[in-house]
C-alpha cells in the first residue's frame, strides 16, 4: 500500500488503526514519518493511552469524560495517592483545559466525572487503584462503589488491582457470602 494512501483515510479509520499499536515507540515512529503523521499522532495518541497519576486532577476526569473519541484511546490507568513519591505520573496535558480554580469541581462531581471516562474508555484493559494511606480512598463508600460498577461494565478489563483500604464498608463474608454489597 502506498503510503499516501494510507492519509488519505478518513481519520476515524486512522484512529482505529493508530489505536491498534501497543507501544509507544510504534506510535512516535509513525509521528515521525511526515508532518501529517506527526498531527494525526501527536497528542492524540502520545497522550491519551496510559494514565498515571497521584492527584485526583478533577479537569482531566472532567475533560475524558467530555472527549470521548480521547478517552477511547486510554488503556492503562494507574492511581495512587499523593504521598507515593516512587511514582512516576503520565497523563495528558495538551489539550486539556486549566482547572477553573473558581469553580473547583467538588468531589461528587469528579467521580461522576470519573465515572464517565471510565465508560468512554473503550480499550480499558488494566486498572490499578493503589491507595497506601490508612482512610478511604474516596470520601464516601458510594464514590468507590460508583468507580468500581464502572469498572465492572468494561469487557476490554483485562487486570483490575485494588491496593489499601478498600470496601472498608463492606459486611464480612459471613453476612453477604455473595459478595452482592460490593461491585468487585
């Protein structure tokens, strides 16, 4: 196939096909074949595969749940709380819009945010929630509940780890032996 040809595809086409590359280095070096491959890649698909990070970041939850041709690229995502110093964060920046520190989203609003990311992401395979602080993950049981029945509707999830002090809320087994009360 001519490479041309290969551009002139509609761009949703060239999204699917970019989306199939799992690494990386696959995705720059098709960016740096020419500067239309380099405007279809970049940030579309540098930025928006793995999500790392150590903050609860409300715009980015707000803007993947809006950007749902964005967030369909996410396949990794790995969460951890702040004072994980060991990690290193990966998220996308370049098209995300500057946190309106007026109007700072409250969290009701960044799970429900969340929640509708993680539904946009269709090529979710692994999620890893590392919490290493002795309270809750979330400020109410509800949010994690939310977070996790979103989870649990991803046929692409492949790897879910939960780390720390989850469903702290939950009764033992001996009172709910199927597990009904927690969405894991």
């Amino acid at each position: 196939m001519d490479p041309a040809a290969l551009l002139r595809l509609p761009s949703e086409i060239l999204d699917q096909i970019l989306a199939l590359l799992d690494s990386h280095e696959d995705i720059v070096s098709f960016a740096l074949t020419n500067r239309e491959c380099s405007q279809i890649a970049i940030p579309r698909h540098t930025e928006y595969r793995v999500l790392r990070i150590r903050h609860s970041y409300p715009q980015i939850w707000a803007h993947l749940a809006e950007r749902t041709d964005l967030a369909s690229f996410i396949t990794h995502i790995h969460i951890t709380d702040k004072q994980t110093l060991s990690f290193t964060e990966r998220k996308p920046s370049t098209l995300v819009p500057p946190l309106d520190t007026r109007g700072a989203t409250d969290e009701p609003t960044r799970i429900q945010h969340m929640c509708k990311a993680i539904d946009n992401m269709t090529s979710l395979r692994s999620f890893v929630w590392e919490f290493n602080l002795k309270h809750r993950p979330t400020l109410r049981s509800e949010h994690e509940d939310a977070i996790l029945r979103a989870l649990g509707g991803k046929k692409t999830l492949e790897y879910l780890a939960l780390l720390g002090p989850f469903g702290t809320h939950v009764l033992p087994f001996s009172h709910d032996p199927g597990s009904r009360m927690y969405p894991v």
